[in-house]
C-alpha cells in the first residue's frame, strides 16, 4: 500500500468553488440564462446539430426552463448537461463541477478494471473498502448507477463511460440527483475477492484522514507515474525503450499557449526530448514503446513535432514500434496517436480510445450571465479518418487491464508487446 495527499482534483474545486458558491443564492431567471445558452451554442459551435435535431434539443431546454424553479443552480446545471450531452460532441458541455461540495464526496477513488468497479484509494478510516469491488449503491445496482450517470456524459461511448463515471460516481450530490442516495449517508455493497459480500456505511461529511492506494511496489509499470506529464526509461535486459506521454502539455506550451504564468512549475518538454532522442540515437532499441493511454489532451504542436524528430532517426525501421492507447486517449491525444501511426506504423495495443478519430476540438468557453455555469463548446473539426468514421481508434492488439494482474504487478499492455513478435 502507499499513501499520498488528498488529490489535486479536490483542491482545485475547493477553489473554484469558494468564489461561486453564493450564485446558489441569487434570484436566477432561469426562462432568459437558458436563451442565452440556446443562442450562444448555436451561433458558436461550429456544427452544434451534426447528429441531434434541433427541435428536439430546444423542446429538451424548454423543459428545463419548466422544472428549474425551486432546484440549485448545481441540479439546473445537470439537467442542462444531459439535454447538452445527447447532442454527441465530447467537448461540449455546461460544467457543473464547481458547484460539487468537497465535503460530499465519498472517501474513495475507484477504477473500471476488466472485472468491474474496484477501489484503489481510501481514507485510512475506511480500510475496509480495500481492493474491493462495487456492487451496489444504497442497494441499487451498480450497472442502473452507471446507466443514469451516463446520462450526464457527452460523447457516452462504452470506453468513455468507463473513464469518466469512475469520477462521478463518488460526487453524492450528483447521486443524490438521480435518487440513489441522500446527503446524509451512503451504503456502498462491496465484493472481496472470495465473492464474499459485505456492506460498508457512509455518513456524510466524512472526516478528511491520510489517504492509502492499493497495489504492488513497485505498480505495473504504466501506472508508476501517470501523474507525471512525460517520462521514459530503457530496459537494456529487454533492448526496450518506453515512452509514457501522459499530457499534452509542458513548460514551453505553457510560455507558447497558455498564460505563462505557471511555466517556472511545469517541467521542460525540450530537456525531456533532447534525452529520449539521445537513447534512441545511442542505445540498442529492439522495441519501442509509445503510451498515450492515460493521456485525454491539451496542446499537440509539441507531441506531433516529437513524432517527427523520431522518424528522422530513423528508428521505425530499425526496431518494432508500439503505441498504447486506452479510455483516456482522447482530443489532442489522440491527433499524437495518428502522428505516431502514420509516422512509425507501430502495433496499436491496448483498449480502443475514449475519443473518436474524427472529432470536434479547439474547445471555448462562455459563462451564463448570472448563474455562472461555465458552457464549453467546440469551434472546429478534426478529422483523422477520411474513409470512415468510428467511435474510437481500434487497437490492433486488444488488451484490458484486470484487477488481478494489477495487484501482482502485471501490466497487460506491456506483458502483450514483449511477447508480441514481428508485425502484424
């Protein structure tokens, strides 16, 4: 077991949420906040209907505009992202998530393996969730909890519900919207590994304690550092070199793209490359390893001109080329995953992507006038795929992640590249 701080993730709605909590409390024309959204959507996504009828979607907002009286700004905000979410584009959305109360999430992080819903980290006052599996939500199932929650997710393919409901599904005010819990406690059902069922209450707000994660030491080795923006290793016992890319994003796209403003605190892409290029040019490479799986975007200027310097190596025809893709690769990831493809011709392995090859992306922001929701929208498309157009890249060497060999250390990716052979 390891422990770490509480996550990042809390902070930041802690903070985006101290300034905007007290909306709550305004007096909100609900009829005109919602015109405003119909008519800044429509005049600023650059094909809002592509695949929804627009009546249908207005007559979905109409409705909205009826039940909204009398619920939070947090409930309208939901009911507004589920008509916004049918409309299929995984980048527009209305983000409620400011408005969650970090003292109403349950204390637990949970991950979608190939047997189901386990926990990987707790509050050390609830060690009896460990590396448990979940069945049931105040004695709903599990899957009915995922259906509903779905709802709430743009773009819902199968691999997209797997990543994003494993965030969700601790969030009790959002639970508590679909009536499967109250904000006064929660009984989750747990499994163990003997299928030994058991039951574990919790009352809300729970006390903050040392946070613990499960695993083995060391983790498999794509999950070692997966919060950490780039990083590579070479296992000269296997003449394999591993990239792990997990986000698009770094020093220098932060001075280039961003505000610059937290430049000085983001590692450095360029030292980054300069020392992969420099293995890769001095090292005997046999394989080399590509992971974008846990990498869902941000900026691709700098992945897509990394792709380049590493064909000019030559590389690709010296050794066998992988990429891992996985639920999370998505939006700019995933234009790095076609770099990597048309550039390398690698073996695809892993799970099929949470994005779609061809997508909508350079995502904007609007705020409503008195709620303050924040609406994201897409400004342009993105296509990857001329030919046709799939709900995910496919991966050539399908592999999914289970519980099991997580626990004893085994990375089913990286087991099925050493003992993969020649191209496909």
């Amino acid at each position: 077991m390891k422990t770490r701080p509480t996550i990042l993730f809390l902070l930041i709605l802690l903070l985006l949420g101290s300034g905007l909590r007290a909306e709550e409390n305004k007096e909100i024309n609900w009829q005109e906040e919602i015109a405003g959204l119909r008519r800044e959507l429509t005049t600023r996504h650059v094909d809002l209907f592509f695949n929804a009828d627009s009546t249908l979607f207005y007559k979905g907002l109409d409705e909205v505009v009826k039940r909204a009286p009398g619920n939070s700004v947090l409930e309208v905000g939901m009911m507004l992202q589920q008509e916004v979410a049918k409309l299929g584009d995984a980048n527009t959305r209305v983000n409620y998530n400011y408005l969650i109360d970090i003292h109403l999430i349950l204390p637990f992080e949970c991950y979608w393996f190939e047997e189901g819903l386990y926990v990987t980290d707790y509050w050390k006052d609830y060690a009896s969730l460990e590396g448990k599996r979940m069945v049931s939500i105040n004695g709903f199932p599990i899957q009915e909890v995922i259906d509903s929650l779905s709802t709430l997710i743009s773009g819902a393919t199968p691999v997209r519900i797997q990543y994003e409901v494993t965030k969700m599904i601790t969030w009790v005010q959002v639970l508590n919207y679909f009536g499967f819990a109250s904000e006064a406690e929660v009984e989750i059902g747990l499994e163990d590994a003997s299928g030994l069922l058991s039951k574990e209450l919790i009352r809300l707000p729970s006390p903050e304690s040392e946070r613990i994660s499960i695993g083995p030491d060391p983790l498999p080795l794509g999950w070692q550092n997966t919060n950490t923006y780039f990083w590579d290793q070479y296992f000269p016992k296997n003449k394999l070199c591993f990239i792990q890319y997990n986000k698009c994003w770094s020093r220098e796209a932060e001075e280039d793209f961003g505000s610059g403003a937290s430049a000085l605190f983001m590692p450095s892409f360029r030292d980054f490359e300069k020392e992969v290029l420099k293995t890769v040019k001095k090292q005997e490479i046999e394989k080399l390893v590509i992971d974008l799986r846990f990498n869902d975007g941000g900026n691709a200027v700098q992945g897509s001109e990394f792709v380049s310097k590493l064909q000019k190596t030559k590389i690709g025809k010296q050794a066998e080329v992988y990429l891992i893709v996985g639920r999370k690769t998505s939006s700019e990831a995933l234009i790095n995953a076609f770099d990597v493809m048309e550039a390398l011709s690698p073996v695809v392995v892993g799970e099929d992507t949470g994005g779609r090859p061809n997508h909508f992306g350079e995502v904007k922001r609007f705020v409503l006038t008195t709620s303050n929701l924040i609406v994201s929208y897409s400004t342009s498309y993105i296509t990857l795929l001329e030919e046709n157009n799939p709900p995910a890249l496919v991966p050539d060497i399908q592999t999914r992640q289970s519980f099991e060999g997580f626990m004893n250390g085994k990375d089913e990716a990286m087991e099925a590249i050493i003992n993969h052979s020649g191209r496909l």
